[in-house]
C-alpha cells in the first residue's frame, strides 16, 4: 500500500472567491426552492414564483433564476473573502458553530438589504412574500453558504 502525503497551502484569495462563487449558487438554489415552496403552498405556480427574481419585469421564470443564482454567487464571493481573513485571524476556534452563526448574521444581513433597501426601490413581487418566508430563506442561504465554506477551512 502506498503512503501519501497531502500538501496543504494557503487558501488565497482567488481561491476563497471561487468556493465563494460556488458554494454561493448552490446556497442560492437551495433558497430559490424553498422559496418557490412557499408560494407553491401559498397557491402560486413555481414558474411564477421563479419569475419573481427577473429584474427587467418580465417575469421569465428562466431570467429570474439566472439572475437570482449569479446575485447568489456574488455574494458567495464576498462572503468567502470576508470568512476567509476571518478564518485566518481567529483559526482553530473556528467549529461549524461559529461558521453557522457567521452564516446566520450574513443571511440576515442580506435580508436587511433587501427588505428595506432592494425590494422596496423595484417593486418586486418579493414584496408580497410573507416577510418571515424572506427571512427564513436568507437564513437558509446564510447557514448553507458558511457551512460549506466552513469544511475545508
């Protein structure tokens, strides 16, 4: 049987913007199902719902997607290089708990954005979301993405 050695190096910053990136779609999609989960309960249709996130107000369900899963990835990649100076500072102290709660507070922040800053200046149909549906999916976004970015660092 062979031995082998894993090398690690530093994460740099391209790197911390690419898991970013990524793991901010995936966290993207799973916010994008749960909220067409509750419109679908609330008796809308998941293309409808899909539309929502379509900015030029045509409500494509395809556009809308896009455009949700790219919004996603940006802030994927500002959370990645954020978590990961944060990572770097406090290092061995960083359990999946603190990573969640970092994932928690930048849901919430993003929340705060877009409730109070986005939403309101678009007219988007996300207003008539229940407020707490929009809470909650940004919290599931928050916790997806720091716990994905959390397993490697």
């Amino acid at each position: 049987m062979e031995n082998t050695k894993q090398i690690s190096k530093p994460m740099t910053i391209g790197d911390a913007a690419v898991e970013g990136l990524i793991y901010g779609i995936v966290a993207g999609l799973a916010m994008a199902l749960f909220i067409v989960l509750i419109e679908f309960w609330s008796g809308v249709a998941p293309t409808t719902a899909l539309g929502y996130f379509d900015a030029g107000g045509n409500s494509s369900p395809i556009i809308g997607l896009f455009t949700h899963l790219a919004v996603s990835g940006i802030y994927g990649v500002v959370f990645g290089i954020v978590t990961m100076g944060v990572a770097r500072m406090f290092g061995a102290r960083m359990n999946l708990g603190v990573w969640l709660a970092l994932g928690i507070l930048y849901g919430a922040l993003l929340f705060g954005i877009a409730e109070w800053i986005v939403l309101p200046r678009t007219n988007s149909p996300l207003m008539d979301m229940p407020t707490w549906g929009l809470a909650v999916a940004h919290f599931i976004f928050g916790a997806l993405l720091a716990g994905l970015c959390g397993r490697r660092r």
